[in-house]
C-alpha cells in the first residue's frame, strides 16, 4: 500500500482565454470611428452655485400697542381714497357686531287694563249700582270698559236689559270650562261678561280644580288690552268666587252702606285681602272706601262717615253716594243712571266718582 500514497497529484487544468469573435469585431470598429471630443454648448449655462450669504443678527423685536377695536384711525391724506381697503373691512361680517354699538331695543309697554273689583261682604250695599254706574262714566270720559258679573244672582246683567235665565254661556263656562272669555261678552252701554244661576254651582264644580283661585285671573289675559278699564261685581260673601275677582284684580273698591252693621264688615275684608297680597296677588290694594246709600238728614250717617275717616283716614272717598230713587227706577228700563237720567243729581255722583279714581291713577 506504500506505493500509493506516493502516487504524484495530478495537474491543475490550464484555463485558455479564447476571444469571442464578437469581441474582436466590435474592437475593429472603435479603431475605424474617431474619438470625439464633446465641446460646452454656448446655450446651455452651467448654474452657478449660489453662497449662502452671511447670517445677519435680527434686531430686538419692539412690541407695537394694538389699537382698540372702536379707536379712529388717522389717514394719511395721499393714501385715502375710495379703492384703499380699511382695516375694518378685513374683518369678517360676524366680527363687525362687536364694532357696532349695540342699542337697547326699547320695548314698547304692553298696556293693560286697569282691574278694579267692588267687594263687601255684606249684602245691599251698592255694589252693582256703583259696578255699572262707574264703568259708564268711565265710558262716557272716552274709555274702553268691560263689566264683569261674578255674582250668581245676575243682577248686573239684569241691570243691562238681558234676562240671566235665557243667557246660553256665562262665566260658569268660562271658570269651570276654560271658555274663552270673548265668547261670552255682551254688548250693551259697556261691554259685560254676562252671569246665570249656574254660577251658584262654580265653587263646588270648581273645587277639584288646580289654581281654582286664578282662573278669572288667566281668562282676563284674552281681553287685557282691549279695555282701560276692568270692573268687577263680585257676590255678597269671601267665597272662591270673591277670591276670583280679589286675585285678578289691581284695586278694590269697597262700597259702604253709611251704617254701624256695614262698617263691621270691612275687618273681616281686609282679613281677606292680606292673605290674598300674602298668598295669591301682592300687587292688590284697596283703592277706596266708598259711602253709599247716604241720608245727610240723620245724624247716624254723618257720625257713621266720621268713624270711616277716623280709621281709614285718605282711603275714604271725598265723594259721596246719596240715596236717590232714580237707582231704584233705572233698573227697570234695563240702563244706567247716567243714561236712564243724564242730568240728574244720581247720574252726577258717579260722574265726580269717576273723575276721584282717574286723579287717583293719574296721581300715582
């Protein structure tokens, strides 16, 4: 085995380069073309490298005030012009309204009526004679009036000439159920929301009735700006419908028989009327204490005025209520005093009564 391993290595193959005949004849062909030197074309520039040019220190920055937005702002004569844009006009649209000064829009008063209610608790005191009689004068002075019978026995209805048995809608509609009160109102001397018997059932139908006590209040809303004047009859007691007319009104007016047992009436009156202001209506006052039914020839009535003017002092009315049998009579013709008998005595206490209650209100 020693005779093989020193067999000799075998040579490496000789790599012979052999030209490719493509090679040679693309070789030929570079020899025959010249060489061809490519000169600068005189419309071609070469760009110039641009140097940075050298970093200059900015200067302190000087904060400039801004002036304010509604300051006028000086122009220089020579650039004025009507095609030079102002400073305000880059401002958008929105922006302008912060410019503009803005106006208080003064609202024009919504007028109301005037509520004025006549409440006694005590029976045969006037208080329809003086309701109508007063909202007539008012009438005849140039002013819009609308009555308002809120007694169940209708005599204010009665008293314009319209029979309450054969009244086909009446406040029981509109306090019970929410008639519009326009519906109801009747032409006459004045303008009445006419009353029927069924109101001597309101209280109890109206028992169940949430804000049972504003319901007169929230109807009056209908027709508070047709009328100057409000003026309300309400029944002999302090029942709902009393407090009805208390709530929606601004003043009463308490009628006053010139006698010892009408006089006791007013305490429990003005019991009344401070839980109204209390709980209902603060804004309720009582506008005057009225003397009717005065017989000037017996000394009871004149000693009865001056217990009114010793407790009451200005609430008392200068203006006094005589007994006349034209009140009586007037009634039956279905019209006032002032047009059943214009020029009479009757017809002119209520006249100087009405002209007492516009000084008042002018006063005020």
């Amino acid at each position: 085995m020693g005779f093989l391993s020193r067999k000799k290595p075998k040579p490496a193959p000789v790599e012979i380069e052999e030209g490719h005949p493509i090679d040679d004849e693309l070789q030929r062909m570079e020899e025959l073309v010249p060489e061809r030197v490519e000169e600068p074309r005189a419309d071609i520039e070469t760009p110039a490298v641009e140097e940075e040019p050298p970093v200059l220190e900015e200067p302190p920055v000087v904060e400039e005030e801004e002036p304010a937005l509604n300051a006028e702002v000086e122009e220089d004569p020579e650039e004025s012009g009507d095609a030079r844009m102002k400073a305000i006009d880059l401002i958008a649209p929105t922006r302008l309204d912060f410019l503009a000064e803005k106006e208080a829009a003064e609202e024009a008063p919504v007028k109301t009526a005037e509520v004025i209610a006549f409440a006694n608790q005590k029976g045969g005191v006037a208080k329809t004679t003086t309701t109508l009689n007063l909202a007539v004068a008012f009438a005849e002075s140039g002013y819009r009036v609308l009555c308002i019978d809120l007694d169940p026995q209708g005599n204010l209805t009665m008293s314009q000439g319209i029979d309450p048995d054969k009244v086909e809608k009446s406040l029981y509609d509109v306090l019970v159920n929410d008639m519009p009160i326009s519906e109801i109102i009747v032409k006459r001397e004045i303008d009445i929301a006419v009353a029927s018997i069924d109101l001597a059932g309101a209280e109890i139908a109206m028992s169940t009735k949430i804000g049972r006590e504003r319901s007169l209040e929230k109807a009056l809303k209908e027709v508070a700006g047709d009328y100057d004047f409000v003026c309300i009859d309400t029944p002999p007691s302090l029942g709902l419908l009393t407090i009805n007319a208390l709530t929606a009104a601004n003043k009463v007016i308490v009628p006053v028989q010139c006698e010892y047992l009408s006089m006791r009436g007013l305490v429990q009156l003005q019991n009344t009327l401070r839980m109204i202001q209390e709980n209902l209506n603060p804004d309720v006052k009582i506008e005057g204490i009225l003397p009717t039914m005065l017989d000037s020839r017996t000394i009871h009535a004149k000693e009865a005025i001056e217990i009114l003017e010793e407790n009451f002092g200005d609430l008392v009315f200068q203006s006094r209520i005589k007994k006349a049998i034209k009140f009586a009579e007037a009634p039956v013709k279905g019209a006032s005093v002032l047009k059943y008998d214009s020029s009479s005595s009757a017809a002119n206490y209520y006249r100087d009564l009405a002209k007492e209650v516009l000084s008042h209100g002018s006063a005020e």
